[in-house]
C-alpha cells in the first residue's frame, strides 16, 4: 500500500477504531453532574491543544510511510495466509491506520530520542539537532532520513514494530469482537491461542496466533527478556479485560484502564527495548494515558447509553485531569529529547510540536465520530 495522509482523508476510521477499555455493559448509567455538552467538550479540547505547527507533517508522513512500507512487507503476507477475506472489509482498513500511524509512531519515537540510539539513528538525530534550519527544512530531512532508514537500517527493529502494532490491533478487536464466550472462557481461550496451547478454530483467530508466534521469532537473550515482560503485561490486560466485562469495581477507580496502557506501551516498547530508557516507557505511558482520558471525556454519552463503566462516569476524570495529562506529555517529550543528549531548544521544540501535530489529528479524528 502507497503512503496516505491517513490523519485526513482516513481519519473518520482511525476514529473508529477501539481502544484498549471494557467491553459493553448492559444497563445505561448515569451523567455526572456538571459534565458540559459534547460540543463545549470538543471546543475545550481544542482550546487545549492548540493551533499545531503545520511545519511538521512531514516528519509524521516519513514516520507513517516507513511503517506502511514494513506493514506490506511482514503484516500483509501473514494476512493473505490467515485471513485473506480480511482484504477490503472496514475493519481491514483500521489495521492499517491504528498499525501504521498510530501504534507505530510510539516506538519510532522512543528510538530516536534513545539514550543508546543505534549509530545510523544518532548520525541523522545528532545532525537534525545541531544544523540550523528552519522547522520545515527540518521535518523533509526528517521525512527522507526516515524513508531511508526504513529501507538500509534496523530491519529487525522495522519488522518487530510491525508486527506488535498490528498485533495490539488485531487481539483487542478479537477479544471484542470475535469471541463470544463468557467472560472468563472468553479470556482463557484468548491467551491460550495467543500462547500456541490451543488451537485457532478461524481466521481471525489464525491471525492473532500467526502473528504472536512472528513477534517471538529470533528473538536473543535482551530481547526475549523484554519480549516475556509484554507479553506477561498481554495478560495482565486480557484479566483486566475479564473483570471489565463481568462489570467487577476496579479498586483504583480507574475503569480497568491501567493494564491496557501498561500492556500495549511494554508491547510497543520491546522492539526498541535494547535502546530506550525508562524516561521513554514513563513518556509513553503518559501519552497512552492521555489518549483514554481524552476518549472517556468526549465519549461519555456512548459509554453511558451502553452502561461502560469509566472513570469520567464516575466523577473521577475531569476537564482538568484532562489538560494536567496533555500538558504532562507536552513536558515529557522535551525532557525526552534532553535526556537523549540532544539539547537544542529549537530541535527540542521541533520534536514537541511534530508530536502535539499527530496527537492533534488524531483527537480530531476521535471528536468526528458519527452518531454521537
């Protein structure tokens, strides 16, 4: 697949797309007191973020076309093997976009501001930080040393962050979607065929084994270590699931939340696990946690008519936790790019307002939901 501006004309199905959260309850539940409509929530959240600096989409299209080109090459062909009816339905296209620009720009991101950056990542951040050129300047010599290094450089790395971005994809929309068992039949099925004890009965389910099992493949001693750790974190994620599904209280008052984002940043970080730091797994889980805030904030009416449980419901995320958890990440991707030995400001500002430019398109595209 040729690279798209998928933040645009794709961006109502990247809206679509789940996230990591409970599954539908079956009693409507009420507003909290207080919550302004969904209209003023969306104007607030924009206020919030602010006008982004145009200058640095092109960066964005460099990090979203390396990881298409990579989605074609190890995603693609475990789809035709495993579920090739997959090809041109709805759902077909939101593997792509949730794999490519969103999941994927995670890890991309914890690698270049890596404290151990491989050489070829340092050569081109060392030089981005150092040159003086303006911010659109910038983000093309971003955008082609991207494309370059997504075809000379890193090929395990590229292949690995693919595959787990399809892969959180693909598990969350299985558990939601496909299995409909009981909630802890349902959660014991799905790691059972994510660890190769039981075994697929069709084709999504062939998928979601086919690309655990890709994931594990060539794995060294660093590796595996951080590769056992995610997939631990995976179910940690399906048992909170469970609870969520049977409607249990989460004891921190969060929705069963927190081992959704734990699970899918660890997964995401283990390509780069060798690399990145714990400023960059905290950074991340910053980002993760804000994206669920946001998305509970705006969606409060839905997960109120299908009786979703979450902590905006309950009075516990508000609009202010909403702007404290987006202001965190803003001075977390700075602290970042410092910590990763690269401290211009200009540079560090260049990469804060790349990243507040996806995150700004992709709220948009959570704020354009039909039927809301």
């Amino acid at each position: 697949m040729g690279e798209v501006d998928a933040l645009g004309a794709a961006g109502h199905d990247l809206a679509a797309m789940d996230l990591p959260g409970a599954d539908l309850q079956p009693s409507a539940l009420a507003l909290p007191a207080g919550l302004p409509p969904r209209r003023e929530r969306i104007a607030a959240l924009r206020a919030l973020i602010g006008a982004p600096d145009p200058a640095a989409r092109h960066l964005a299209l460099g990090i979203r076309a390396t990881a298409r080109r990579h989605f074609e090459l190890h995603v693609a062909p475990l789809v035709a093997r495993h579920w090739p009816a997959l090809v041109g339905q709805p759902f077909h296209e939101k593997l792509v976009i949730g794999a490519c620009d969103l999941y994927a720009s995670a890890p991309y991101t914890a690698l270049f501001c890596a404290p151990r950056r491989p050489l070829a990542i340092r050569a081109v951040t060392d030089a981005a930080a150092w040159i003086p050129l303006p911010a659109e300047a910038l983000a093309l010599f971003g955008r082609g040393a991207m494309e370059l290094l997504g075809r000379l450089a890193l090929p395990r790395e590229h292949r690995r962050i693919a595959l787990i971005s399809a892969f959180i994809v693909v598990v969350d929309h299985v558990f939601d979607h496909v299995l409909t068992e009981p909630a802890e039949q349902r959660g014991r099925r799905l790691a059972a065929i994510i660890d190769g004890r039981e075994a697929p009965t069709s084709p999504p389910l062939a998928l979601t084994r086919a690309l655990a099992a890709a994931m594990g493949e060539g794995l060294e001693r660093d590796e595996r270590a951080a590769f056992d750790h995610a997939m631990a974190q995976l179910r940690g994620w399906i048992r909170a699931e469970v609870a969520a599904l049977r409607g249990d209280p989460d004891p921190r008052g969060l929705g069963h939340r927190l081992a959704g984002v734990e699970g899918t940043i660890d997964g995401l970080l283990f390509p780069v696990a060798r690399y990145a730091g714990p400023a960059a797994r905290a950074w991340m889980i910053d980002v993760s946690f804000f994206v669920q805030v946001a998305d509970d904030w705006l969606d409060a009416e839905d997960d109120a008519r299908d009786g979703r449980p979450t902590p905006v419901l309950a009075g516990a995320w508000t609009a202010d936790d909403v702007a404290a958890t987006w202001r965190r990440t803003l001075a977390g991707v700075e602290d970042l790019v410092r910590d990763a030995g690269l401290g211009s400001p200009r540079y560090a500002r260049f990469v804060r307002d790349a990243y507040a430019l996806m995150m700004a398109e992709v709220l948009e595209a959570m704020a354009s939901r039909p039927g809301q």
